[in-house]
C-alpha cells in the first residue's frame, strides 16, 4: 500500500513571521496523522526557520525548485546540497509556473514567457536527476494546459512529460520519485479536475512509469493530484485508487484549509 503525501507549495508567501503563525497553527494538524507524510514547501528564505521549526515534527521540508549543477557562476540558483544542508528530503521539480506558464494568460504564452521561466522538458529532466543525485525526493509536475487538454492531447502530453523527466532515470530511482499531476488549468482557478478524471489521468502516468520500468515499480511509485485542492473536494480526489496525495497550493496557506484536507485523508 503506497503512502498518503500530502504537500503545501506556499510559492512566493512566507515570511519566517508568517510561517511561524502557520507552522504552529497546524502543529496538532500535523501530530494527528504520523500514518501519512506531510510535505511543507515555504520559499527559499523560509526553509531554514521550516526546518527547524518542524524539527520534531513528522512533517518534512521540500523546496520549490533547483538548479541542476552544484556550484558556479549561476546568480540566484540553488542546488540540491544547498536544499539537503539547510534540511530539505522533498523537492519541487517542473511546476507549471516553472515550466514558463508563470502567471501568463495562455493567449500571451510565448518564448519570450519562456526565455524568463523556462523549464522545458530537458531541464525539468536534469533537475530531477540532480535532485536524486543529492539525496532528495523530487515531486515532479507534469499536466497539460487548457488548450491541450481541448484539443484532446491531455493524456499524450502527460505521458510524454512523464517519459522526458524520466530519460536516464534508473528503475530503482523512479520508485522513490514522487508525480504530482497538475493540470494548467485547475492551478490556482478554483476550477478542479473531476475526481474521475484526476484518477484516470494519474492512472496514465502510472501506466507510463510501467511501460518504463515494469508493474513493480509503477505499483509503488506515488502520485498526487494537485490543482484546486480545497477541504471539499480532498476526500473524493484522496480516496481515488491512483490517487495517492495532493500537492495544495493555496489551501495549504489557511491553516484551517490544510489541517482539513490533511485529516480527509483516508489513509
Ligand atoms: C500548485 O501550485 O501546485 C497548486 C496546485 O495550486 P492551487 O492549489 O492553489 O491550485
């Protein structure tokens, strides 16, 4: 039976002020569930007061995003050991606002979008793979745009963005890696997937990770839902059978919202 992770990608929000309110609100959240992994993902500046602050907790840090090299002339980027000093196991890899759709209506998303926040499949690939390299779970983002899933390409571009981060990816590897399917046009819209279509869409990554790696390794690999995901709907996405977490973005910043879907978790 693969484990419940549930996850809150704060983004840009999080001063240590305001994590130590959010963090402590949901202490009793968080002590109320060792049976499921919680995963909390504060900004850059946030991470080492999270670390801390969670030190005894059995919740876990991730970070929002990493470069792929460890060193170097590389303004403004972290690496995986900087994510692993400070505390991190969890890492977010190819979240749609990095994969150059940030907070760009689909009519203006372009290259130039893309030249500011570019993660394209190659580097979402060599982000992963430096993530697994330095001892951190990557939560991998894969999940199609509303034109793509009108023009009836959801489960071609799911599958083949699955396949590209895993290029060069052992078997053994993949079964510790995290999915998060995020469709584009359920983040951050208040517009969720349909339960019945979440669990059909992760049963295609699922499904894709077999094709790869064969039945074993796509039985354990874990795979979230994220988009939406608000106290309301947690329980019937969670209790999905190729569901097996949520990646919440602005629910997991109301105290309330996420000590709920934490606790609508089935198991
Ligand atoms: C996200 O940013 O990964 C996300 C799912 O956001 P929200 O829950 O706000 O839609």
């Amino acid at each position: 039976m693969r484990q419940t992770i549930i996850a809150g990608n704060w983004k840009l929000n999080g001063t240590i002020s305001d994590a130590e309110i959010l963090l402590s609100a949901l202490e009793s959240a968080f002590a109320a569930r060792p049976d499921i992994q919680i995963v909390v993902c504060p900004p850059y500046t946030t991470l080492a007061f999270a670390a801390q602050k969670l030190a005894e907790s059995n919740a876990k840090i991730g970070g929002q995003d990493l470069f792929w090299k460890e060193k170097g002339a590389y303004t403004a980027q972290i690496s995986a050991p900087m994510l692993k000093e400070i505390g991190c196991t969890y890492v977010i890899v190819g979240h749609s606002e990095r994969r150059g759709r940030f907070g760009v209506p689909e009519p203006e998303f372009n290259e130039a979008v893309l030249a500011y926040f570019g993660d394209s499949d190659i580097t979402v690939n060599l982000k992963l793979k430096a993530a697994l390299a330095g001892g951190l779970i990557p939560i991998c983002c894969v999940g199609e745009t509303l034109s793509e899933r009108q023009s009836g390409s959801t489960d071609s571009v799911v599958s083949n963005q699955t396949s590209a981060a895993l290029k060069g990816v052992s078997a053994e590897q993949a079964s510790g890696i995290v999915f998060a399917y995020e469709p584009v046009w359920a983040i951050g819209t208040g517009e969720v997937c349909a339960a019945v279509e979440a669990d059909r869409v992760c049963g295609i990554i699922r499904q894709k990770v077999g094709k790869l790696y064969g039945a074993d390794t796509a039985e354990k690999v874990q795979i979230q839902y994220g988009g939406s995901v608000k106290p309301d709907n947690a329980a019937d996405l969670l209790g999905r059978p190729n569901i097996d977490g949520a990646l919440v973005g602005g629910a997991s910043l109301k105290a309330a919202d996420f000590a709920a879907i934490i606790a609508a978790s089935p198991r």
